[in-house]
C-alpha cells in the first residue's frame, strides 16, 4: 500500500469516527427529547444553534479524537488481536462518554441524561465496534488473496527466528510476505538451511539490499548479547530510510514471562511480567473485593459479635489472634484472625516442630492441643478466617488468591520457583481450599497456587468463591 493511499484510508477512518459520534450523539439527543418532559426536540434543536453549544460540541469532538488516539486506534495493528482493538474501543468510548458526562456536570446540559450517557456509550461502543471487525475482515480476505502485501525482512537465523516466520506463514490473513533472511555464517547454519527459507543478504550488503529492493518492515531477532552492535546499526540503517522495524522481545528465552511495550520520559521500554500487570486488570479485581468484603463485614457483624463474645467467656486473652505474615512481593503485614488457640501459643510452637504433619516449611497438626474447645469449632467452620476481610478493604490481601505464609514458613523455602506465589496479592482462598484445604500436600499447595497465577481471571475468581462454600461447610482437611 502507497503512502499517499495509507493516509487517505488514515484520515477516512478518522472521518468516520467522528461522524459515527456525532450521529450518536444527535440519536441519544432525539431518545432524550421524546422520553423526558424536561427537554423536547423543539428545545433541543435550539439549543444546537447557540454559540456556547457549537465550542462545547467543537470541543467534544477534538477530545474524542485525542481519546482515540490515545488508545492507539489510529495505528497499525496487524499483529495484534481482534480481541485486543475491540476491548481498546470499549474503553475509548466509556472515557469519552465520560467525558460527556463531565461535561454536562460542569455546564448544567440539561439533556444529558442517565439515559442519553447510556445509549450514547452504547450505539457508539456497538456501531465503532461492528464497523472496525468488518473492516478487519475485508481486510483480511483480500490480504489472502495477495491484496496489500507488506514484505518483511527477518535478520537472524536462529529458531526463534525461524519459529517466528513460519509463524507469520500459517497466517496469511496478516498479509505479509517474508523475503527472507539476513545473517553471517555461524554454528547452527546447518539447521537454518533445512528449514527451507532463503537467505537473503548478510550483514555487510544489508544497505544494499535495502535500496535495491521493497522491503516495508525489518524483523530484528539477534543474539543481543553477542550480536547487539549489528542489531543496533540494522535498526539505524533502518530508521534512515523509514522502514519499520519490529524486535522479537523474547531476548531470554523465559517460559512464562510476558512482555508489553511502554512509554516512559520519551524512553522506550519492554516489560517482562509472568502475570497481568494491566492496571484495568488490578484496579477491577481491587473494586471487586473491596465491594464484597464490605458487603461481607455488614451482613456478617451479628456473626462477628456473637464469635466475639464466646472467645472471651471461654478462655483469656484477646479476641483476635494477629501475626505477621509475608504478602505482595514479600511485605510484611498484620493478618486478622479470630482466636482459636490458648494465650501464648506461638511460644509453645518449638516444643511441638516433632509433631507436624505436613510435608514442607509448613507446620499443621490434625489435633493441635494448644486450640480451645470453641477454636476447634471455628477453624473446622473456617470463622476464624473471617476477619480477614478487614484485611482485604485495606489492600493487604484480596478475596481470592495464595495464603499468606507466616514468616516461620516463608524464611523455609529452599526454592525460589515457590517464592512466585508472592507476586500477586494474597487471599483468604485459592484453588487449595477447594482441593483438600490443610490436607493438601506442600507441594501440590504450591502447583495450585502457580496455575492459579498463571490463569487469573475474574471469573475464575468467581469460580473459586462459588466452591469454597460447599468446600468450607463439608469441612473436608480442615484443622
């Protein structure tokens, strides 16, 4: 594709946006003016007139172009998902509907409405959406048929570069064309040649090649460590003449890692994270445990009251039992439980190491002799957890998600593949409290905990939550 059609498409698609929006925002105008007394169509269409009105919409619509491009939605995205462009929308559209409603606080419009923001966010959340997947599609059906083909040039021979064209190969739909490959003989040459694929250039004619032929995008996947004084002046060469370049960001070779591009001070920057570092990610799991746990606290305060009052009638000492325990990236915190065990337990903890029953740095006992006989009921109920909620609205933990570990068990790990639990927040409970809770053995707690990391979603969350209930009330491995 020319530059000169490139930007005409550019500049289309910006075009339609804006239209898509303003023909949004006139259609949730109109719903307001027959399904409210307070405004009518009449008053509306007068309102559109007025001078103060025409900046305020002037200005929406620069504000909803900047949102858009904010989001990057003006950039190329083949390589992205379709997933990825659609949820970008989502949330450019809910920030400009926001910015509606602001809008409409600050200067007192009348006619946006609870039920205008709505159907506005609505109609241009589905319209935008539609449009931008059918326009996928079209793309992709003619890049199959070799319609708007970008070449692309991969430099290194290594697997990871050979796993990364057949990669672009079984998808045609991107619509690129893999010219071949630029690299110097080295020691797996032998294995690049089996995989069929050209070479065509070396480091030396690499500028040559580059004028002589069309080549749109340069795929940088070197060695850095050994190679990166020519990846750096592949990269500059490549600038020069306006090519786009794109480097393969598995530079270690991690297994679990993810990477995700940033911006910072002007300063590129790839950061590597084996779980969602998406603040949307982190700040919905925060509004969802910090809804239900208050919602907990309230409905269950007649429970805490009552567990309150039996602790104290039946044996000294305090209410609540609070030890320090290890969470996010290893902070130590003040975790909240209710009582179940003699005063001065902790100290009687040497005496009884010979007795532990499980397997690990974790110390359990089936039938500890320092619990009370009311303790014996809380922890077989797990209503000895439940303050632990206080801990989750004040950001210590969350809902779900690993156990926090005292200090005593964390200081007897003896490998850092386990001390990956500590990167995310953690819970009151996790996939081990619904597969055997303190019965579990050590190592299988700790395999539950990384699939659960590696799998995080809300909805397994849910998922979790809607079992420990039945797990809680069987009170199957609970002491």
């Amino acid at each position: 594709m020319s530059m000169l059609r490139r930007r005409i498409l550019l500049r289309a698609a910006k075009l339609f946006d804006l239209t898509v929006m303003t023909l949004c925002f006139a259609l949730a105008a109109v719903l307001v003016a027959h399904d409210t007394a307070t405004v009518s169509l009449a008053d509306f269409l007068s309102m559109r007139v007025r001078v103060r009105n025409f900046v305020l919409f002037a200005a929406f619509l620069l504000v909803w172009h900047l949102v858009f491009c904010f989001y990057h939605l003006y950039d190329s995205r083949r390589l992205s998902p379709r997933w990825q462009e659609a949820f970008d929308l989502v949330k450019a559209t809910t920030l400009g509907s926001g910015f509606v409603c602001l809008a409409a606080f600050l200067f007192r419009l009348k006619m946006v409405t609870p039920r205008f923001a709505l159907g506005f966010w609505f109609v241009s959340t589905a319209t935008l959406v539609a449009s931008r997947l059918v326009a996928r599609n079209l793309q992709s059906h003619l890049r199959v048929r070799g319609r708007n083909l970008r070449q692309m040039l991969i430099v290194g021979t290594n697997p990871r570069a050979v796993l990364f064209a057949r990669k672009i190969a079984a998808t045609p739909a991107l619509g690129y064309h893999v010219l071949g490959f630029v690299d110097r003989a080295w020691g797996g040459w032998g294995e690049f040649r089996k995989s069929g694929y050209p070479l065509a250039s070396d480091f030396e004619r690499f500028p040559v090649f580059l004028r002589e032929r069309v080549v749109d995008e340069v795929v940088i996947a070197l060695p850095m460590k050994s190679l990166y004084s020519q990846a750096a002046r592949i990269a500059a060469i490549c600038e020069e003449q306006g090519i786009t370049v794109r480097v393969l960001a598995n530079f270690f070779n991690l297994r679990l890692a993810q990477s995700k591009a940033e911006e910072f001070e002007d300063v590129s920057v790839i950061t590597l994270g084996s779980h969602s570092t998406a603040t949307w990610h982190h700040l919905s799991k925060r509004i969802f445990d910090f809804s239900v746990s208050l919602f907990s606290v309230i409905v269950l305060t007649p429970l805490f009251l009552v567990t309150a009052l039996l602790i104290k009638l039946t044996s000294s000492g305090p209410v609540f039992f609070i030890q320090e325990r290890v969470g996010l990236n290893k902070r130590r915190f003040r975790l909240f439980k209710f009582r179940t065990m003699v005063q001065g337990a902790e100290q009687r903890l040497a005496e009884l190491e010979h007795l532990n029953e499980a397997s690990g740095p974790v110390f359990k006992i089936k039938n500890d002799p320092r619990l009370t006989r009311p303790g014996k009921i809380l922890r077989k109920t797990s209503i000895d957890e439940l303050p632990q909620l206080f801990n989750v609205l004040k950001g210590d933990m969350s809902l779900v998600g690993p156990r926090p570990l005292p200090v005593r068990d964390y200081e007897g790990f003896d490998q850092d593949w386990q001390r990956r639990r500590f990167s995310v927040r953690p819970g009151i409970t996790c996939l081990w409290q619904i597969n055997g809770r303190s019965s579990t053995p050590f190592e299988k707690w700790m395999e539950l905990d990384m699939h659960y990391i590696d799998h995080w979603s809300l909805g397994l969350d849910l998922k979790i939550l809607a079992k420990t209930v039945p797990a809680v009330l069987r009170g199957v491995g609970a002491h």
